[in-house]
C-alpha cells in the first residue's frame, strides 16, 4: 500500500513537471520586440509608399528577434474602399515571420507612380532577392593562396552583397557566405 502511494506522488510530481517544462521553456528563448507602424512606414516610405503611421494597422501580433530588424516590402495587394493590404518580412528571415499589414485612407488617384507600380506587384525602391532559400548555388571559398568552389544550399534570400547561409548537400557543414550573383557565393577559408 504505501509503495502505491509514493507511486502516485512520483507520477503527480513528473506530470506537473512536464506540465509546467513548456512555460518555463518560453521564459528562457529568445527575447522577442513588437514591430512598431513607424518601422512598418519606414519600410513603406524606403519601397516608394508615403503613409502616416496611424494609417497602418498591424494585422497580426507580430515580433522579431532584435529591435532594429530591418523590415522591407514584399508586396502591395488592391484594395477596396481606400484600404491596402502590405505584406512585409525582415531582411534577415531568421529576425521574424512574414507579416500582413492594412493601409487605411488610400487615395489610389492621388498616388505617384512608384505607389501605382507597387500595387501592380512589382515593388519600387526594393532589391530583388537573386538568391532564394532553397536554390542550390556554388561557394567560392578563397584564402591569399587557395581558392576552392563546391555545391551548397541556400538556407535563405539574399540580394548581391548581403551575407546569408548555406548548407552543404549532405546539410552536415554550414557556412556563412556573400551573394555575388545569381547562384555564386563568395566565402572565406
């Protein structure tokens, strides 16, 4: 009978355990920061959108890894009824998740040229991603005497001269290499 009863206790006391180990995880990890509308309308403003920040409303809770993650536009989507939806990401995927954004009060009569080329889909002002996550491309590792190329995967976008990674074929070596151009990456040893 007692045997029983400290059986009882452990398996009480390993079920709070677990129960409690996801909330104490969450206290540990990352520290996170809300993006602000100001650096959403910053972003806007750098793709060619000028809006005020109280015309922007955050769709979703939406927050990245460090407080000065740069955020750029993906997209610009027709709206209806003077309201836009924006999709946004940080420049370093590893920061934060793609996000949606609506831009109330737009006037699509009054907009410039790079706001109409913006809501056709193509994006002003922004570069375009020569290298995205998932190609497979060629590093070029150098050192001041010896230079080697070998196959890699990209692990993120990138545009020429922005530092991403990259994983070998097999995925056991990982490198941080420069976008060069279309499928080749520079690197040292």
């Amino acid at each position: 009978m007692l045997r029983k009863i400290s059986a009882n206790k452990l398996v009480c006391s390993i079920l709070v355990l677990v129960a409690a180990m996801p909330a104490a995880m969450s206290q540990i990890g990352v520290v996170r920061t809300a993006a602000s509308v100001q650096r959403v309308a910053g972003a806007m403003a750098s793709a060619g959108i000028a809006v005020n920040p109280n015309q922007i409303e955050l769709l979703s809770g939406t927050n990245s890894t460090r407080e000065s993650a740069s955020v750029r536009v993906v997209s610009v989507s027709n709206g209806t009824g003077g309201i836009v939806k924006v999709k946004l990401r940080c420049q370093d995927n590893l920061d934060c998740l793609p996000f949606y954004v609506l831009v109330h009060g737009v006037d699509e009569a009054k907009m410039g040229s790079a706001q109409v080329r913006a809501l056709s889909g193509v994006v002003a002002g922004s570069p375009q991603s020569i290298i995205r996550g998932g190609d497979r491309a060629t590093l070029v590792l150098e050192s001041p005497d010896s230079r080697m190329t070998l196959p890699v995967i990209c692990l993120q976008s990138g545009v020429r001269g922005q530092r991403i990674r990259v994983t070998s074929p097999d995925h056991r070596q990982f490198y941080d290499a420069e976008v060069v151009a279309t499928g080749i990456l520079k690197g040292s040893l």
